[in-house]
C-alpha cells in the first residue's frame, strides 16, 4: 500500500491504446494485481483493441481482454497514477503527474509475425515482473521518485 492506503497505480500509455498498451494493462492485472493497479490508455485511440493481441493474449495466457471489459481509453480517462510507462513508441504525452516514469522502448508488432508478436508480449511479462519485483522491494509502501 502506499500513503494513501491503496496499491501504486500503474498507467501504461502509448498512441493508439490498441496494443502494447493494452497487453500491459491486461498482464499487469494478472501477474501483478497484488501489487499494483494497472491502467492504460492513448493519446491518439483506434476504434478496438488489435485483433491479434486480443488472439494471442488468449491463447497464452487464457485472458480475454475484451470479456474482461478492456477498451480503448484517452488519457483523460485515467486516475490519478504513481507511474507513468510509455511503451516506446515516441508519444510526447500532455504532462501526468506522477511519481515515476519508465520508457520501456518496445516496437509496435500490429502487422507483424505471431513470432514477432509473441516476442513483444514476453518483453511486456518481462517488464511487468520487473516493475512487480521494484514495487515488492519498496515494500508497496512507497513509489520511489523519478530519477532526475
């Protein structure tokens, strides 16, 4: 918990809020939901979530995104977030207050392999259970500051 008394909060931003942004906020539910709240929203949205990752994050992880009520959302949609994380995809995002903000830096895979594809989602795990691991270490009661 942090100081006031609820789980980090977590907002994964990118354009298009179709995507990588999607697959992080759908991951961050499920393997780090003990630990923080996941969000995600885009500066630019698409219509529906990208049909593969829809597919492949069903087919390798059981979780459906849509049933799960996941929708694309712009940044005025978000709470108030403890960490901002942009997926790289060189968004100049209005300004978020936060405590902390990471670039994870990934390509976008719409278009690509389902090789391809897959190689970003285990990126986005990867990271996910980095960012769980740092927020554990903090013991979840602090977010720890932006380095300057």
């Amino acid at each position: 918990m942090n100081q006031q008394g609820r789980k980090p909060r977590v907002g994964f931003i990118c354009t298009h809020n179709a995507c990588r942004s999607q697959i992080a906020e759908a991951l961050g539910r499920h393997l780090a939901g003990d630990v923080f709240e996941s969000y995600s929203a885009g500066t630019d949205i698409k219509d529906r979530i990208n049909l593969d990752a829809v597919r492949l994050m069903k087919a390798q992880y059981g979780i459906d995104m849509i049933k799960e009520g996941q929708r694309n959302k712009t940044l005025d949609a978000l709470p108030e977030l403890d960490i901002v994380v942009t997926m790289g995809c060189g968004v100049k995002c209005p300004y978020l207050p936060c405590k902390r903000r990471f670039d994870w830096g990934l390509p976008d895979p719409t278009g690509t392999s389902d090789g391809e594809f897959m190689e970003v989602i285990h990126q986005i795990e990867k990271e996910i259970g980095l960012l769980k691991d740092q927020l554990k270490g903090n013991h979840q009661d602090s977010v720890p500051e932006a380095p300057v």
